[in-house]
C-alpha cells in the first residue's frame, strides 16, 4: 500500500513551508492544486476530462472505512478560473479497502482497482449522466499475485494496462508490467518489462503516452534519484519488450518523492509530490501553463543488463543495491548498500490519532526485554523481526491524556502504517478494555493478558489522579437476563477491587452492571456474542 508514516494531519507550518512560496525550477512556480488537496495522503491523479480529476484520497475520516481506510477515489473539477473545486468523495466508486481509478478504457467505462482484505479485482464502471454505475469485474490472472503498494494506468485506446506491484518475479520491491487486453472483459497476465525498466528498488506509477510511445514512472534507484523521482523511458520498436534507458526529468525533481504523472493538455501536468519520503502526497501542477521541458534524447542500453553484483574487497561476499525509508530528512536519498546476510525490511510505521476528532497526537512507545525497558517515538527506526528477535511480545504507546494501548508485536504491519486509535480521558468517553477476560460464567478475572491489561490502567490512573470513572459490565443476550444484569455488575466489581488493590481510591471508581441490555454487535453469532461480553471504563462527568 502506499506508504504513510507520520500519519494524519499535517501542521500548517508545514503546508505554508512547501506550497505558500514558490517552489522554483527553470523560473516556474509549482502550486498545489487549491481545493484538491487535504491533510491526508492524496494520490494517483487520473484525468478523465470534462475538466475532470480523479484521484485516491488515504485515511481521511470520511472515506468508506473511515481513519483507517487506506484509499477511497475523490473526485475534483478545474474551474473556467484554473482553480480546483473542493475535492468530493465518489462513494459510487469506492470500497471499504485500498481503491485507486486506472483511467478510461472507452469513453463511458472506468476502470478501477479495489483491494478489501485478501480480495483484489479490477472492475468496470458505466458512466450514467453525473454517476458512476457498477457494470462487472473483468479478468486479469496473476493480478493477486502482485503485491506492495500497486498504482497503474490503462493506456489511450484502452488496449493496455501498465501496472506497479511487487511480483513473483520483481526484481526488487515494486516493478513496472504489462497487461494486454485479450477480450471484452479480460486481460493478460501481467509481464515484468524487465531491467533496463526495473531496479531492486521501487518502480512505481507507470503512464504511457502512445503519442510520443514515452513511459512516464516514479523510482528510487536510476541514476541520479534522491528520493523518488519522475522518470522517461521511450518504447523502441513494435513490442513492449524495448526501452531505452531511463532519462530523469529534472523540471518535476525535488527533495521529495515525485511520483504519478498525469497530463490534462500538452501543456499542463499533474503529479504527486511530499517534501519528505514518508510524508504526505500533494497533487501539484504548475501555477500557469509552461512549457514542458521533456526529455527527448534516449539510448538503446549497449549491452544487456542483468542482476546487480558486486563482490568486496578481501571478500566474496556480494552486496546489492536496497530501498531505504528514511522517517525524516529531506532529501536523503532513500538507497544504500547491503549485504546479501542484511534483510532489506521496512520500518514500522505508525499513525496515532484521537479516536473521536480523527487528529494525530504526539506519543510514545514503551516495551520491554527481560528486564530492560526500552522507549521510542515516530521517528524511530524499529523493525518488526528485530522486535521479535529481542522476545518482544506488546508495545505499550501512550499519549498525554490519552489512556495507554497495548498493541501486540505478531499484530504490526510492514507493508503499511500501523493505525492506532487513542481514546482520550475526558468527560463521556468509553474505553473497552478488550483484553480482560473471566472465567466462563463468573466474575474471576483470567488470563496474563487480564492482569497486565489492568495494571496498566492502574498505573494510568496512579499518573491521572483527578480522573474519576463509570465501570460498565455487559453480558450478551443469552441465559435469564437478570442474573445475566448480576453477572455484569459482579465483573465491573471484580476490575474496581482489582484497581483499588493497586492504591485508586474507592471514592474515584463507580460500577454499573447492565447485562445483556446495551449490545454493540449481534447476539445471533458467536463472534458478535464474544464483542458483547465486555468491560468499559467512561470517563465521569
């Protein structure tokens, strides 16, 4: 998925840093695309015209699967005064999961990519007057296979479709394919273009321009990137498997990651761009239409290339070129070198947001080896093995006035932001407290996972002592509903005397048992039965 790390909201210093002065190459100013952008991560420009933009819009509280939905398509308009209009969310186009629009393949049929959980497709849309309508899902093998942080464009003419993922195949991380339409609804296996294309970094974003037969991508790792950078490649014969060697395209270049080109007329460009690698996309363009300084000199590469190795010094060792992902520094180039026994692994990455305002707030991390208590933030560079290898099995985050999570280490993602939601300790809020379990049909707490929970929110309580709370018992709906009201007031009464052992005053905790009256999933199944069962704390008013 695309890569997010430092997560929501971004400062408005920050946004008045990078796009309230003028970003000068070659005397031309670079904007952000007024009404279009947002705090959030905002990607993958695709022009449909009809002064049309579409694009992918990632962890916006609005889109479908709310904070932590990692993509929906917004949709924004170029005004007759070249400003953007805001951005609106097409909720006709959009899933739970990561969504990102390929482009037209005919002048009424859209084509977009939807991942929810393990299920991936690529689907047509009908255009019926302003809306989008579900038409069907077409066939494309292998497109499961393709994983990492897929983006792509179906070609003008709708014959093509040019893709980025990390295959069975990839060289490195994320690499540039091919699929060819081979019926009304079907498309071929995707094919590698190969290394004259493809790094052991990543390749992303592909756009084709068959009028000029030039290939526009992002990468980390051609000569001369500092970070990711646009690059031009042009197709060299009649088949797909020709290409000249990748040229950068200065006039786009910054200190950031450049990535996903999209052209509105021959004199006007769209791309995404964040002043730092694991910062934020903005859709930028130009501030007036300027003349696009495109490369137009390319080479056939003289000789055939193949994998990179190079052995060292007194040694037989041999080291690769690997995609680093630096949490902050502008304009650290995002490759070093490593040896083949070193694993090119991500840093975890989180985004820590207030759970009801959807802002991100300031926290820190706390684990433990053995006796040893070890303390990080946002920027540091934790990797989830080396976690694993230390034996470590939950991290603790916390945020000033925020009660504590306990996240566990088997639960972290790699390949995408940690999504973290922090419930802060005033007047009305709930907490769960998912990890305090009882003994089958009575009111015993059970389980390590029990006790740590609630000493956890001992100390918490220790550290926030004008803090008073409401204990809430709940049942689900099965058995006599009064013994099952007796049997949530008897747990809410077992977590007080448990916190009042560990010095919280009796005077600051009340309970309340409500059995199986206030359910917050279906009592028809065992999973929802399993949620209702549960212990919350609500901050007093």
């Amino acid at each position: 998925m695309i890569k997010i790390s430092q997560w929501i909201f971004k400062a408005s210093s920050v946004l008045l840093l990078a796009f309230c002065f003028p970003l000068v190459l070659f005397s031309q100013q670079i904007q952000s695309l007024s009404g279009a952008n947002s705090p959030q991560d905002d990607m993958n420009p695709v022009w449909i015209g009809d002064n049309t933009l579409l694009f992918t819009r990632a962890f916006h509280p609005d889109n479908i699967g709310g904070v932590t939905d990692p993509g929906d398509i917004w949709m924004t308009q170029k005004g007759e005064d070249g400003n953007w209009s805001e951005a609106i969310h097409r909720t006709d186009l959009s899933r739970s999961g990561y969504d990102f629009a390929l482009g037209l393949e005919n002048v009424l049929t859209l084509l977009v990519y939807h991942q929810e959980g393990s299920n991936v497709g690529l689907y047509q849309y009908s255009k019926f007057g302003k809306d989008w309508n579900f038409l069907r899902k077409v066939t494309m093998p292998g497109l499961e296979d393709l994983k990492g942080q897929l983006s792509g464009r179906v070609v003008s003419g709708g014959n093509q479709i040019f893709l980025s993922g990390n295959g069975k195949d990839s060289r490195g991380n994320e690499d540039l394919y091919l699929s060819q339409k081979s019926g009304v609804i079907s498309w071929s296996e995707p094919v590698n273009l190969g290394l004259v294309l493809n790094t052991e970094g990543q390749e992303m974003s592909p756009f084709y321009d068959p009028s000029s037969n030039r290939l526009f991508f992002s990468s980390n790792m051609l000569p001369g990137a500092n970070g990711k950078d646009i690059y031009i490649s042009k197709r060299l014969g009649e088949t797909w498997d020709t290409w000249s060697i990748p040229v950068k395209w200065t006039q786009l270049s910054s200190n950031g990651s450049d990535i996903s080109v999209t052209f509105i007329s021959p004199k006007e460009v769209i791309w995404t761009s964040t002043q730092n690698s694991d910062g934020f996309a903005d859709l930028l363009s130009f501030a007036d239409p300027v003349e696009l300084v495109i490369p137009d000199d390319f080479e056939l590469p003289k000789e055939k290339i193949t994998e990179l190795k190079q052995p060292t010094s007194g040694s037989q060792t041999t080291v690769k070129i690997a995609p680093i992902y630096p949490l902050s520094a502008v304009g650290i180039p995002e490759v070093k070198m490593l040896s083949v026994e070193e694993e090119s692994e991500k840093s975890v990455r989180w985004f820590v947001v207030d759970a009801k305002n959807k802002v991100e707030v300031p926290f820190s991390l706390l684990w433990k080896t053995g006796d040893k208590t070890f303390t990080a933030d946002k920027n540091s560079d934790i990797k989830i093995s080396q976690l694993i290898n230390s034996g470590v099995i939950e991290i603790k985050i916390t945020s000033s006035g925020y009660f504590p999570q306990m996240i566990q280490v088997s639960g972290l993602k790699a390949e995408e932001p940690n999504v973290i939601l922090m419930t802060k300790a005033e007047s009305g809020n709930l907490v769960v407290l998912k990890d305090v379990n009882f003994k089958r049909g009575t009111a015993e707490l059970e389980g390590e996972e029990t006790f740590i929970a609630l000493n956890e929110i001992a100390e918490f309580l220790l550290e926030n002592p004008e803090l008073k709370l409401r204990i809430h018992g709940h049942t689900d709906s099965a058995g006599d509903p009064g013994l099952n009201k007796q049997l949530s007031l008897e747990r809410a009464k077992s977590v007080r005397d448990f916190l009042i052992g560990k010095g919280i005053e009796f005077e600051s905790l009340r309970i309340s048992g409500w059995g199986g009256t206030r359910p917050v999933a279906s009592n028809t199944t065992e999973s929802g039965r399993s949620k209702n069962r549960r212990v919350e704390l609500e901050v007093e008013r």
